[in-house]
C-alpha cells in the first residue's frame, strides 16, 4: 500500500501561471492524479490522464469517477503524447522522474531506504535495474552511473557490483545500496544519501528517461495548439538542463551552450517563455513537501509557427543518452 498521498509539486504556480484553465489539457505524468484532479477542478473541459504504470491507471478508476467523461486514461508513454491527445491541446503538464507513489512501494524497487526487489521498472515491463546490475559489463555499469547520475565513484562502484555479482546476484535494494554506501565517505548531516545518484542513474537507465524527454517536448509543441500552454517540473539538473535548452531554443533564444560553442542558428520561435528562469518551490513548500527542494518548473506558450525538427546535440543530453539514444 502507499503510506501517504502524493502531494504534488509546485502546483500553486502552475495554476497561477497558466490560469485560466480551461479547454483539452494532458497530464503526461499522471501518477497519483494531482495535477489532473487539480486542473479539472480549475476549470479543464477535458483532462488526458497518461502514465505507463499499470497502478496509476488502477488508482484512477476510484478518484476518477466523480468526474465522468471530462477525464480520459491512457495507458502509455508520453513521448508519445500527441497521438494519445486524439487533437488539438491547450495544455500539457509533465511532472518528470519517479513519483512518491512508485517510491512508498518497496516491491517497485526504487527505494534505497526501502528493501524490495531491484526493479524500477515504471511499466513493469522489459529489463529490470537487477538485469542491468547482474550482467552488464564493468564498463558499462559505470558509465551509466557517471552519466546518468554524474556519480564521480563510479568505476569504483561499478568494480564493486561486478566482483560482489560473481558470488551472488545482487538482487534486492538494500544489497545494492550497501554495496555503493561501502565505496563512498560517510554521508555527512544533511547530505543525501550514498546511494542517491547511482539509484538515479539506473532509474533513468531501466525507462530511457532521457529519450522520452525529448520526445515528449517534441510531441507537446506537435500537439499544443496555438496559445496552449507547456508546464514541466524537474527534479535533477540533468534534466533541467534539457527542458531549458529545449524552451530556450524554441522560443528563439538558443545563443550558446558556452562561450567557447558555436552559436545555435535561429528558427522562427515556437514557444513564448512565461517565465524566463526556473520556478523553485518556496520555503513553506519545502517544509509541507521537502520532495520540493530540488523540483523546477518552466513554463512556456506555444505560438502559431509550425513544429519542426530539434537539434538533440544543443539540449544538453548526457553523452550516454545522445551517443546511443537510449
């Protein structure tokens, strides 16, 4: 069972930013439904609720039935967003990685502070984070560590999974989490656990987080309408990274990645920027919600310009990512 409601993220700047609510919205993310119930109680006609996790779907056909055929589920991925849109949209909303629900289940596998199986599979299908763990090479497992969780330990790490694996399969999380907390300092008061960037990183790696970020921005400018509104939240910079040089260069505004790269030619802009920097949570989010201390939120408007082509190499992808496209 889960412990507690999921309570979703930076919600009253959404609301306030892209208020008012109303016509074909899609919560890409729909999770434990805060977002959706959220926006159909603001206003939305009609809300699409997408999540490839067969619970978030099952969970919805309880809280969902007051609202009858105003909300839609769709069980997929939402990279592939416009064509679970059925038409035109006025808003999408994309709460990225794993949900407190996914997490308050040990069984899932994507706790470190909870023992359970290592799956962190979102779908509940195709390979497993133990698959990954048990036979990839040594070299592999430690650059998706390095890439997927910028973890600096990582060929150390991996060493340690590969020579601990020829005794026993490492299959559970709390085995996993020992292995790499033995190859890291101590954590310090307030420092995140040992084992955060590498669960991170094989998160990512099990649900090819990082193509389906891309695709799905992509997917949102084919299928927000003109004056549609775009709302996503990240949780790590990897991923802030991407979403703001995707906005960044749609809104005509790509310059440079740095000052020693070429600058990024300009096309027509597809998006207006609502805010130009990030939204962080306040103070009082943070205390009722401290999931809220790393999200960001990017807004942006889409224009009338026609959708076209992203050049990937400008967003910022992890080298991993962009080199095998997952």
């Amino acid at each position: 069972m889960v412990d507690q409601p999921h309570i979703p993220v930076l919600l009253a700047p959404i609301l306030a930013h892209l208020s008012p609510i109303s016509g074909r919205w899609l919560d890409g993310t729909l999770g434990a439904g805060g977002y959706a119930r959220a926006l159909l109680d603001a206003g939305a006609d009609e809300l699409i609720g997408v999540d490839r996790d067969p619970l978030a779907l099952t969970l919805a056909q309880d809280w969902g039935a007051a609202y009858g055929p105003r909300l839609r589920l769709v069980a997929g991925n939402f990279a592939e967003l416009d064509q679970h849109a059925g038409g035109p949209l006025d808003g999408v909303v994309l709460d990225l990685g794993v949900s407190s629900m996914q997490l308050d289940l040990p069984e899932r596998g994507f706790s470190f502070t909870r023992d359970g199986p290592l799956d962190m599979r979102m779908s509940q299908e195709g390979p497993s984070a133990s698959d990954i763990v048990n036979r990839a090479d040594e070299g592999d497992l430690a650059d998706i560590l390095y890439h997927y969780g910028e973890e600096r330990a990582s060929r150390r790490i991996a060493r340690a999974i590969v020579r601990a694996r020829s005794e026993a399969p490492v299959e559970s999380t709390a085995h996993l989490a020992s292995l790499i907390s033995a190859c890291l300092p101590r954590a310090k008061p307030g420092q995140s656990h040992p084992a955060t960037r590498s669960f991170q990183a094989l998160r990512i790696a099990v649900n090819s987080e990082f193509q389906a970020l891309v695709d799905g921005l992509e997917a949102a400018e084919r299928a927000l309408a003109p004056g549609g509104k775009l709302a996503v939240v990240s949780f790590h910079s990897l991923e802030d990274r991407v979403v703001k040089r995707f906005l960044t260069a749609r809104a005509g505004q790509g310059g440079r990645a740095n000052r020693f790269a070429p600058e990024t030619p300009q096309d027509s802009p597809r998006f207006r920027l609502i805010e130009k920097r990030g939204i962080a949570a306040d103070d009082a989010e943070v205390a009722r919600n401290p999931r809220a201390r790393s999200a960001r939120l990017r807004l942006a408007e889409r224009l009338d310009t026609p959708a076209g082509p992203v050049d990937r190499r400008a967003l910022g992808l992890p080298a991993l990512a962009l080199h095998s496209r997952q």
